[in-house]
C-alpha cells in the first residue's frame, strides 16, 4: 500500500484534482449471488428461484461437484437445475446460506439449529470445504443443551446420511439422560413446542419410555400434559399416546389429584387408568412382578392396550446398573435434580476415582465436571475426590449411605462447600 505523507511536510495546494464518476454500473457490479445481473445459471428450489453465476458455483475452493457436473455437457443447455428434487425438503430452506457461503465464504456456525440440513445439503450437492465446516461445528457445538433441535432436526432428515443417524442416536441420549435440566433450562412449553412439533407421537411416546429418563415423574407429567394442550390433534390409536407412558404411581399427590381428574376429559386419559395404576403397582409391591404381570394380561380389555404392564408401573432407573447382592448398597443422589435417589451397588474395595467413573459413564457425565461426596444426612458431609485413590470402605462409606454427584455450574463454580 502507498505511505501516507509526514505530518510534519508543510500542506501543498493541489495542483491536480479529479472527482471519479458516479456509474451507473457500480450497482450491477456488486457481489453476492443476490445480485442477479450478469447470472447465467438458475437454480430452483421448492418453488424459490436464484439466478446465479456458473464461475462462482462450479469452480475454487468452496465449489459445488454436483452443480459443475450439472452446468457442463449434456445438461448446459438447460440453462437451470431444479434441486426441488435433489435436496430432502428440510434442506430447502438452508439453499440460500450455502450459496452465500460459495459466493463469500459466510459460515454462521455459531448456533447449531439448520448446521445438520446444511451438511446434508453440503454432502448431496458435493461441497467439500461446506461439508467439512459443519461437521466440524457439529462435533464443536453438540451438548445436551442443543440436543432437542438437533433430535428435531434429525427427525426430519431421517435417512439422508450416517451421520444423520449418528446425531439422532447421540441427541436422543442426550434428551433422556438430561431430560430434567432440559426442562428447567429450556423451561417445559418451549421444550414441549420442539419437541411435540417434530417428533411425532409414537417418537415422542418413545423417548418418554425410557426405564432411564432422567427426570422426577412430576416434570414428566407437566411435560405431557403441555404437549396435550400445544396438540391440535391426538393420535387416533389411544397406545401411540405419550400419555401412555407417564407412571403415575409414582406421581406426587397434587399430580396425582390432577391426573385422576383427567380421566375421561377430552384430550385426557382414557378411564380408571390412574386408579388401576396404583391398585397394580401394590400387587407388583406385595405379590411380585409374576402376579402383576398375569393381572395386567387379565385387565387387558380395561384399558387401551399397552397402558397397564408391569414395567410401567416401576420407578424409572436413570441409567446406574441394578445392586448386586453381597456389594454395597447405594444411593446416588445429581446435584441438578436432588430430590430423587437411584439405586446401585459397588464393591467395598473399588477405589472412588474408579467408581466416580463407573457413574459418570453411566450416567453421560463428564468427570472433570463432577466432584463426588459422602451424603451422609442427606448434606455434602465429605468430599471424596480428595482421596480418590483410597476404597470405598477406607472412606468410610457403608451400606445404604447416600451419595452425592455435584455437577459444576455453568460459570465453572460448584454449588457445595464441605463442613
């Protein structure tokens, strides 16, 4: 670039002065596939057409395979692609990101909702530098927090690639082990609204079954009941129903008052569900899962089918293996959901760093994120990281002692402070 002048060299008049025109080209010359003026190539989609320039999309580094194959040959007479039927509908929408991106390089792959209908769109029209990007962004940005738009998203783009698969899969993962943060991060109608608005029914309702649902049953029973009241429509086949799958005998009373006054009402429950819930859940209590599961079968034409089974009626287990007799057993306690314990066992000799470990796996923690107490009283008594090479049993933690999985806070703080 030129040097400017010294400050110090005294000011000149100007011998030479010359104002450059104002052209009226100056505005076709402009860039960005925006501007049609000089486009020798359409491209249509879903009934949106964008007239653009063939040395922008067929050739360098952010090029489209698919299109250069398209505009040369027997094809180039054409004069237009239509991608209408190339690209999955969900794709149709992201057409003018990924032609800013060939034209201009703009990449916004700072929030991960449309990245997935992009890379789709990237992998079908043979973009590498795209395809690469938001790959990329996807494995940058993926967290239990964006897991409901990713498990949305792929919903919709079912089939398209593995790696839609691989994200559905990993979302849905993340939803169910997470499912009562969600609820409080998100907060319930705007999880209900993503969630209920791309995933169909019987999705939904299974997602919600899962034995490994991290959430209170009461959250799970907000969750459906906003669901209901957002649903234009149930499904007509009333064992597709989300509903379905609430386990209402382990429900606090106010939920239970309001789930029984369901019963019967439009968009409600089917009758006497509530209550055949709780009488079955005392037989499996009392009699044994054999006994509950034969009355089950026997009140079959009670209730819709699949609504009464034994599995149903049992506290969910959020993903801790079942005690095994002769180890310590155990009561595991997620700072972000304290109210409810789950069940496990471990051997009185495993050190606690490898059973913190054993947790954290389980549960899809990280342990770099987690700090792990003795819960003695039901408050952050000892803080077992200190000697986290030492056993279980030189820790002093016994049969039935409760602990406690803090989870560090989004500032990078933690909520305990040992007495």
């Amino acid at each position: 670039p030129a040097e400017a002048l010294p400050e110090s060299l005294p000011q000149r008049k100007r011998l030479f002065v010359a104002d450059f025109p104002e052209l009226t080209q100056d505005i076709e010359q402009e860039p960005g596939w925006r501007n049609p003026v000089h486009s020798d190539w359409r491209l249509t989609c879903g009934g949106e057409t964008y007239q653009v320039h063939k040395a922008l999309i067929c050739r360098g580094p952010r090029a489209s395979g698919f299109l250069a194959a398209a505009c040369r040959g027997p094809y180039a007479a054409a004069g237009a692609t239509d991608l209408t039927g190339v690209l999955p509908e969900p794709c149709w929408q992201v057409v003018p990101a990924l032609l800013d991106f060939m034209y201009e390089g703009t990449f916004k792959g700072t929030e991960p909702q449309g990245l997935l209908g992009l890379f789709v769109a990237a992998d079908v029209l043979q973009i590498k530098a795209l395809f690469d990007l938001t790959l990329e962004s996807l494995n940058h940005h993926f967290s239990w927090r964006v897991a409901p738009h990713l498990l949305a998203e792929s919903a919709a783009l079912r089939g398209a690639h593995q790696v839609v698969d691989q994200v559905s899969k990993a979302a849905e993962r993340e939803v169910f082990q997470h499912f009562g943060r969600l609820l409080a991060d998100w907060g319930v109608r705007a999880l209900a609204a993503k969630l209920g608005h791309f995933l169909s029914a019987e999705d939904l309702q299974a997602l919600l079954d899962h034995d490994t649902l991290a959430a209170q049953e009461d959250q799970i029973f907000g969750f459906l009941r906003e669901w209901v009241s957002q649903s234009r429509q149930l499904p007509a086949s009333p064992e597709l129903s989300p509903w379905a799958v609430c386990r209402f005998a382990h429900l606090t009373p106010a939920c239970l008052i309001e789930a029984s006054r369901l019963e019967g009402a439009e968009k409600g429950l089917p009758p006497r569900v509530v209550s055949l819930s709780l009488a079955l859940y005392r037989v499996l209590q009392e009699q044994g899962e054999a006994d509950c599961e034969k009355l089950c079968r026997a009140l079959a034409d009670v209730a819709p089918e699949g609504w009464l089974q034994s599995r149903r009626l049992k506290r969910r287990k959020a993903g801790l293996r079942k005690p095994v007799a002769g180890e310590l057993h155990l009561f595991i306690f997620r700072s972000t959901h304290p109210e409810g314990a789950l069940e496990t066992s471990e051997r009185k000799t495993t050190t606690v760093n490898a059973f913190k470990l054993r947790l954290c796996a389980e549960l899809g923690l990280d342990p770099s994120k987690v700090r792990i107490w003795d819960y003695f009283g039901h408050k952050p008594y000892a803080l077992l990281d200190k000697s986290a090479d030492k056993s279980l049993q030189a820790r002093r933690i016994f049969d039935q002692n409760p602990i406690m999985l803090e989870e560090q806070l989004d500032n990078g703080t933690w909520s305990y402070q040992e007495e």
